[in-house]
C-alpha cells in the first residue's frame, strides 16, 4: 500500500519561509512526476509545481521565482521550498505523485492528506 506522508506546513508571517516535505513509502516499482498542489477555503484544488523524475520542474506563474520545488529519488521525497511567502499562499497543500506499482505496468496518481499553511499579514 502506498503512502504519502507530507510535513512542514504551519503559520509565518507574510515574508517569511517554510519548507514542505513529501515522503512515499509501500511498495512500488517507480515514481514518475510529483507536485504539488493547493486549496483555498471556497476554491479548487490548484497545481502549484510538478516535477519529473529526471528533475525538471514546472511551476504556476504565482509562485514563480518565489517557491522551489525539488526531490530526492534516493529519499522518494519531494520538497517545496517557499519564500517570500504572502497571505494569499495561505491554503491546504497537497501532495501528489504518481506512482508505477509494477514494472511496466498502470502508474496511479496517489495524494498526501494535505498540511495547512497560513500565512499572516
């Protein structure tokens, strides 16, 4: 079974930093991209980074020069580095990866239980 344990969220005042960390652990062939996503009171679920196996990364235009996404394929871990943070940040951030079971087999995208940031004015 497959699990992704996320750790890192919390309060910082608007400026400020925080790191998120993404762990997968079960059983499985591969991992393919992970990200990361956020959700807002009242809003959908939106994709703030992805990155691929090989470590190319992507990012929303809202956090672009702002946030860092990278991984450790040793760790199966994926980090979110976030600087300069401000109040519109705030939301519940999910992480996503997905996930080959089998070698040559279906990859399925599994979710971390989500990890609250806030970030005060």
């Amino acid at each position: 079974q497959v699990q992704l344990v996320e750790s890192g969220g919390g309060l910082v005042q608007a400026g400020g930093s925080l790191r998120l960390s993404c762990a997968a652990s079960g059983s499985f062939s591969s991992i393919n991209a992970m990200g990361w996503y956020r959700q807002a009171p009242g809003k959908q679920r939106d994709l703030v980074a992805t990155i691929t196996s090989g470590g190319s990364p992507k990012y929303a235009d809202s956090v672009k020069g702002r946030f860092t996404i990278s991984r450790d394929n040793n760790k199966n871990t994926v980090y979110l580095q976030m600087n300069s943070l401000k109040p519109d940040d705030t939301a519940v951030y999910y992480c996503n990866a997905n996930i080959e079971l089998y070698r040559g087999g279906f990859s399925y995208d599994y979710w971390g239980q989500g990890t609250q940031v806030t970030v005060s004015s």
